[in-house]
C-alpha cells in the first residue's frame, strides 16, 4: 500500500551513511577535490561498511538488497560529497554492466573482490560512447575484430570513469564499420594489458575527486561479456541501475544545498532581520523545498516501479530529468541565498551546485534524459 | 520500505470512479459549462448511488467509509483514497465535481470542530435519498481573502443567540446548501482568538443569498454570495460548543479552520493533478488524430519535449499529494506537505494545460477540444483552499525552525 516510510533495513543504512557522510565525507571533501582523488583513509573506512554490492545478488557477494536500498544510500552519500559519493561507488557503472551482461562465472570472478573490505581500492574503470546516450552507436569510439577466437580492441575511450586507478575496464565496443546496436558487445580489459595508454586527466566543472580521462586501445586483448542473450536489454538495466544512483546524488547534492540556505538565510541578517524573513528570499526556499519533496517522491515510486518490474528505461530517464531539472534550480538558488558568499569556496554551496552539473552532464545531460523518455513516451502512445 | 502500490479499496475505487467519470460525467462537461449548470437526473444518479452519503461517518447514517481504518489494527486510508477518487473525478470534470451532492469543504470543520448533536444533525439532511443536499464552508468576505485574521462578519451574543452581520463571498454551493459553515468574529480586538464557526441552516432568519458569480472556469459549479443580515443563530449551532473556544482549544475557531486544510488541500491539489492528467492526455489524443502524419521532424521533436516535461511533473505532483495523504492517514503533522502538494499540483496545471492549448494552436481555441475549458477551470487552484502564495507562506514558516515553531 501507498508507503513513505523507509523501513526498518534502510533505516539502518540511512542513519549509518548519514553519519559517515556527516562525520567523515564532509570533512575531506574540499581536500579530495583540491589533490583530485579520494584519500585511501576514507576509501578504507567506507570499504568496512559493506555497502559496495549493497543491490546486488548475495551469490556475487552482495547484499541482496533490491535496488531501493540504492537510492537511499547514494542519496545519503551524496549529501556528504556528490564526487566522493561517486567515488565510493567503486563497482560504478562497470559493475552494473558485469552485473547485466556477464556470465555467472564473469560475475563472480569480477565483482566477488568487492565483498572483501581490504580490496578498499579495486575499481572498474568504464569506457563507454562519447555522449553516453544509450542507444547513440555513432559516438561509439572503440571498435573490435575477432582473430582466431580472440577479440582486440582499438579506438580511444573519453570521460573513462577511473580511468587511471582502476583494475579492470569495462570497455563496449563496435565491430569496425557497424553502426548496429544489437552488434554491440562489452568486454573486459586488464589495466595491465599491453596497448593500453591512459593519456590525460579531465579537468571539469566539478567531480574532482572522481578520476575521468582518456584511454587509448591499440590492439589490445579483451575478453568479452558472454552472458547476455539480449545486449539492448542488459544495455537498457544497466543504465536503469545507473542513472537511479545518478538521481539519488544529484537528489543528495542538491538536499545538502537547500538544508544550507535555509541555516543560513536564518543567521544571517540584512535591513535589521534575518534575510529568511525577506518573503522574497523565503518564497524562493520554499519552490527549492517543494522541487525537493516532488524530486524524491518521483525517485521512490520510479525505484520501486523498478523493483516491480513495471518502469522501463523511459520512466527512469523521466524521472531523472524531473531531478536534474530541480537541481539546476535548487543548487543555484542556494548560492543566491547566500549571496556573495555562496560564490566563494569558503562555503561548500557552489561546490554542490557544481557537482550536480557534472553528475547530469556525465550521465548524458538532460537533454538525453528527455529523448530517452520521449521515446517510449510516443511508443507507448501507439506512435513509432 | 516505500512502495506505490495501491491497496484493494484504493485500487477498486480508482478502477470504479475513473469509469464513471469517463461514461457520466465526461460527456455532460461541455455543455455543462456552456449551460453553468448540471442536470438534476445526473445529481440523482449520484444521489442513488450513494455518492451524496460516500463522506459520511457510518454512525450519522452514511455506510462505512471506504477506507475507514477497521479495528485498532489497520491504518486509515481515507486521505490517499480521497486523493486517487479526487483525481479521477476532476479528470472526468472539476466543475462537476463540485456539484457532487455531500457536505462537501463544509464536511471537515463539522468533523473536527463539531459536538456530536452537531455532527449528527449536519450529516442527517444527507439521508434524503429523493433530493440531493449540500453543506458549504463560507470564509471568504469581500475585504479579505487569504488574510484571515481580517475576518470582520461579526457574532454578537443575546441571551442564547448570537447575531451574525456580515457578508461572504465566492462559496461553493453555498446559495443552494442546507447548511454553511461561517466563521465570523465575537469581537474582532481578539484577533484570530475572536473567531467563531457556526453551523447556519438554510431558513435561518436574516440569512439571504446574494447574487450567483459569473466566473473565468468551473462555470457549472455554483459560487454565492451570502447575506448575514442580524441573522440569530442559536447557540447549540456554534460549532464545538461556547467551551470548546474557552478551554479546549488555543486559537479556537481559527485553528479549526487551518486544520481542515491539513485534509482538503491534498484533495484540491488531486484535483488540480486530475485537470492536468486530462489535459494531457486530450493532447495526446490530438496529436495522434492531427499531427504525427506528415509533419516536419523539428517541430515534432520539440512537441515531444514538451510532452516529457508535462509527464514528468504530472508524475511528481501526484506523488506529492500522494505523500501528504499517506502523512493524514498515519497521523503525521503534514501541514507544510500538503501545501507543497497545493501549491506545486496549481502550478502544474497551469503549465500543462497552458502548454497543451499552444501545442493545439488554432484548434485550441475551440472548447469542443476541452482543453480551452480545462485551463480555464484550473486557474482557480492556485487560489482557492490557499494562494500559491499562502501556500510557501506555510511552507517557509516550518522550514524556518530557528525563528518560527510550528509542525
């Protein structure tokens, strides 16, 4: 029945990330952003929590969770830091295409390491196509041959997430001349392989603690992800997964902002009262407030339509939009709030509001959210 | 955890309402709006079918009502099937959704603020089966509306009988009524602590209607003026009784009427969800007749753009109102949520059935293509039960913790 409550078991993972995000996160994230990476201390410390697997099967070693427990974590995290959240999440979007596309053996082999706390820094790095908008073959940069029953790879991968401390790579991949989405494969790549060249680290608009770059694949040996009969469907779950974690940090990042200003909008005084009782300033809290509420209901009922098997990849890149829209509302009007000093790093707002950004521009952007959704928005209307 | 799903009742009553509202009320809308009025057989047919009873407590006469918690064990869902029953009907048409027979914005006052001999005699008119019969909640007055604190109908004691002098304006069913619920004040000085509710039957003495609006939207529905000319109503019919105002309650008549908007804005804001969901999908339906044939590719591709954005905020202003219902019925304060559900469900009314007129264009126009009339009826939603406006006033004051301290 109709239920807002979190529940018992989230509970629990609520209150216990809330606390790290609060006691640990927020206390380094400055720091992680200035030296560009999480330091090992916190990774440590959050590998002792057991929540990397925490929505996935038990026989790979995760919790065994469904994918609600996600969303309440990572939105949890992110409210600590959105690029430490990201970061922590070290199986990533890599993790979730094993999870869809490999072999039970794959999966085992590849994501068990997670269930261990002492491997704190084993990460999948992922290259995907350059826009990452799901079903664009054209802006896929790596491409494959098969030689004697074995698979090679050459191209140049961008925005690669971890692209220089992971372990594995998670790589999908074209035939040479194909533009064919069901001739889509993934494949997985040791980072020790010889061909492999990681050139340069992006410097972008926020995440900087989470590593993306460019990596370069010049014949070099991979092996594929054989589990899937059907590639657009696993393709399709693992970006469900993906842009449900997404939405709960941008959700994060963006409740962290608002819960800010209105500290602040009370202490701060101007024309002899606190500025929260200027209506002008209120009013705006209050839409930040209600984009807030409406964005987290819609992320819940999108999860759980997901646990239900009743969403599609439309109704999560919908609700995902929904979210990245509140968020470019309510993380610049928190700056706002604050005036001056929203603008200035003294103050984690402008933080926040950049790390949203880049947590919506590095899962496609808004405007692939849209097309996505569009898409079985006219399918389902009996339009082509 | 959290879930979605609906329960049996709420399921049930979505499936039964939704086909009403689709085979009786949908057909009659248009030109209902052109007549601004309903016919009288179809408010039989909902009489006879129990729908003037369906807000009645079952110990005044009414059945059960759906979703009434049974036994100490089980959780009300009277709000959350209230709003899903909300959206489906104003789906059908808001206008005649207001026309509903039942005790209506008045039902809720009576409820919390009414002595049982009171509750007993407002809901009694509701079980004449041969005529439907309405009840009404008469705040607003020509000098105020949002402010109520500017209350100036005036309650003057005489022996057993208070005098009621004064004037309210745009009341729902009010002319046509058996019974309003008026606020007025003993003595304005006290401010909100002054105010008074009283139950005012139909012949009272010094009563009268004034003259019937002609409004922008919801034209089907009746909107009165009420005339309180030293109108005597006799004490029994304050409601909650002269010790209500003097020990139980701080703020008296005041707070009762805050109160009853914890349940109807939910119920309002369902509404204004139901508008935008049938704005929607009337466009749906007319893009499907009209437009995806052999149009050039941008400007339907913007059209789908736009179409996400009205599905996606339809979506979260549902859930909204979803979630400050399910606060009602677990008895969670959920004041500053039910207007978050008010006030953003107006707003997306407004967008979308705005967007869907200029999507249509020229065949927007027309009020045979509903729309045009949808987006007039919606409008009043940012202002009834509470301006946009009010509504972040609620909100603000209970994000505010530090100088403010409300729940």
């Amino acid at each position: 029945m109709i239920n807002f409550e979190v529940g018992e078991d989230l509970k629990l993972v609520q209150d216990t990330i809330h606390e790290f995000s609060l006691n640990e996160v927020r206390e380094i994230a400055r720091e992680a952003e200035k030296i560009g990476k999480v330091p090992e201390s916190l990774e440590k410390k959050y590998a002792e929590l057991s929540m990397f697997l925490i929505d996935y099967p038990e026989n790979v070693g995760g919790a065994g969770m469904d994918v609600r427990s996600s969303v309440v974590l990572y939105e949890e995290l992110a409210w600590g830091d959105p690029a430490i959240a990201l970061s922590l999440d070290t199986p990533g979007f890599g993790g979730l295409v094993i999870r869809f596309f490999g072999t039970d053996e794959q999966k085992v082999k590849y994501l068990s390491p997670f269930s261990d706390p002492s491997n704190f820094s084993y990460r999948i790095g992922s290259v995907w196509n350059r826009t990452f908008d799901p079903y664009d073959t054209e802006s896929v940069t790596v491409r494959y041959v098969s030689k004697g029953g074995k698979f090679f790879l050459n191209g140049t991968g961008y925005f690669v997430h971890n692209f220089d401390n992971d372990d594995i790579y998670v790589v999908l991949a074209l035939p040479e001349g194909s533009e064919d989405l069901k001739e889509l494969r993934v494949f997985i790549v040791k980072k020790e392989s010889p061909g492999i060249t990681t050139g340069r680290k992006d410097d972008k608009i926020g995440l900087l603690s989470f590593r993306t770059g460019v990596v370069e694949f010049k014949d070099v040996e991979a092996e594929v992800l054989s589990g899937s009969q059907d590639p657009v469907k696993s393709l399709e779950e693992s970006y469900i997964y993906f842009w449900l974690r997404i939405a709960s940090m941008i959700l994060g990042a963006s409740r962290a902002a608002l819960e800010y200003a209105i500290d602040y909008a009370q202490e701060r005084v101007a024309f002899g009262q606190p500025i929260a009782k200027h209506q002008g300033l209120a009013f705006m809290i209050s839409d930040m407030a209600i984009l807030l509420e409406g964005a987290r209901d819609y992320l819940w009922e999108t999860a759980w339509s997901v646990v239900e098997g009743k969403a599609s990849i439309g109704d999560v890149a919908a609700a995902l939009a929904q979210i990245a829209v509140a968020a470019d509302k309510i993380c610049p009007d928190a700056i706002q709030v604050l005036g001056g000093h929203g603008y200035i790093m003294d103050h984690p707002v402008e933080k926040w509001a950049r790390d949203a950004k880049a947590l919506s521009l590095l899962a496609g952007s808004l405007i692939v959210f849209e097309d996505v959704a569009s898409n079985y928005i006219v399918k389902e209307n009996g339009g082509k | 955890m959290f879930d979605f799903e609906l329960s049996p009742a709420m399921q049930n009553i979505r499936e039964m309402i939704h086909w009403f509202a689709k085979t009786e009320i949908r057909p009659l809308a248009i030109e209902a709006d052109r007549t601004h009025q309903v016919p009288r057989e179809f408010l039989m047919k909902l009489v006879k079918m129990g729908f003037g009873g369906g807000s009645i407590p079952g110990r005044f006469g009414g059945g059960k009502l759906l979703g009434e918690p049974e036994g100490k064990k089980k959780e009300s869902e009277i709000n959350r099937i209230g709003a899903i029953a909300m959206e489906e009907l104003a789906w059908g048409d808001p206008a005649i959704l207001l026309n509903i027979p039942g005790p209506g914005l008045g039902g809720p006052p009576v409820m919390i603020m009414g002595t049982p001999e009171q509750q007993k005699m407002a809901f009694e008119v509701f079980k004449d089966t041969e005529n439907p019969h309405w009840g009404a909640y008469a705040l607003t007055e020509p000098g105020f509306g949002s402010d109520v604190a500017a209350l100036s109908t005036t309650a003057v004691k005489d022996g057993d009988y208070y005098i009621l002098n004064g004037t309210k304006i745009f009341i729902t069913n009010g002319a046509r009524a058996d019974w309003n619920v008026v606020f007025a004040t003993i003595d304005k000085s006290l401010g909100r602590a002054g105010h008074r509710a009283f139950l005012v039957f139909k012949r009272t003495p010094g009563f009268k209607v004034g003259k019937i609006e002609q409004k922008m939207g919801l034209r089907a529905a009746e909107t009165a003026e009420l005339i309180f000319e030293d109108c005597r109503v006799h004490k029994d019919f304050l409601l909650g009784g002269e010790e209500y105002y003097e020990k139980k309650v701080k703020g008296g008549g005041f707070k009762g009427a805050m109160k009853t908007f914890d349940q109807t804005r939910p119920l309002v804001a369902a509404m204004a969800v139901g508008i935008a969901r049938a704005a929607y999908e009337r466009l749906v339906e007319w893009i499907n007749e009209n437009y995806m044939i052999n149009r050039p590719i941008p400007r339907y591709q913007r059209i789908r753009e736009l179409l996400v954005e009205m599905d996606r905020e339809i979506k979260t202003a549902r859930y909204l109102v979803w979630q400050a219902a399910w606060m009602g019925d677990v008895g969670k304060p959920n004041t500053k949520h039910a207007s978050m559900s008010k006030a953003y469900a107006a707003n997306v009314a407004q967008r979308v059935t705005s967007k869907a007129l200029e999507i249509m264009g020229r065949d927007g126009l027309e009020r045979d293509n509903l729309v045009e009339k949808l987006y007039r009826d919606q409008k009043v939603f940012d202002i009834f039960e509470g301006t946009g406006q009010i509504q972040r006033i609620v909100i603000y004051r209970r994000l505010f913790t530090k100088l403010y301290h409300y729940t």
